[in-house]
C-alpha cells in the first residue's frame, strides 16, 4: 500500500510533508510532489503535514483521484528527490484559496 498526492498539490507544492517523510520517497517538478510506491513505507507521516489535503492512502482516493495512484507511480522515479523544504510555488497562495484553505 502506499499513499498518493493528489491534484490539490498542483501550483500549490507546499514542501512541509517532505521534511517527515522517513525514506524519502518525494519527488517533484515545477508544479507538484509526487510519491514513489516504490519507496512510500505507508506510514503516514505527511498526511497531516499537507496544509491543502492533497495526500490520501491509497484505499481512500475517492473514484475521481484514483488516476493519481498511476500519475504518481509513473512520474516519481523520472524526478528528483526533495528531501527538504522548498519554497512553495508562485501561485500557491492563490490556488490555496481556489480550494478552499
């Protein structure tokens, strides 16, 4: 099992769920994180860590997300590991609002 970033994270890729993540299996591009299912130990730790709700395990992606399952199992292992906090993206704050936080 594994958990999964979902499309809230897009333009808004807040950092803070990294910084707990035990193995490290973030990974990302200009616009959002992914998860490795590869690597992802299923713990959990990031989920409260997402200020957007943009992480579920992934038994309860609701029938719309459950694409993100294969998103990010296709994308991860292409990019980088980000093991430490970034600066959010440009649009973050307004996407946040999009959504609702």
């Amino acid at each position: 099992m594994t958990y999964v970033v979902t499309d809230n994270c897009r333009l808004c890729r807040t950092t803070d769920c990294v910084e707990v993540c035990p193995v490290d299996c973030f990974h990302g591009d200009d616009e959002m994180l992914y998860i490795d299912p590869g690597v992802c130990i299923d713990c959990g730790a990031c989920v409260p860590e997402c200020p957007v709700e943009a992480i579920y395990d992934q038994d309860e992606l609701a029938a719309d997300q459950v694409r993100w399952l294969e998103i990010n199992a296709e994308r991860a292992p292409k990019l980088p590991v980000i093991k430490h906090r970034q600066p959010p993206h440009a649009m973050c704050e307004q996407r946040k609002k999009e959504l609702g936080f």
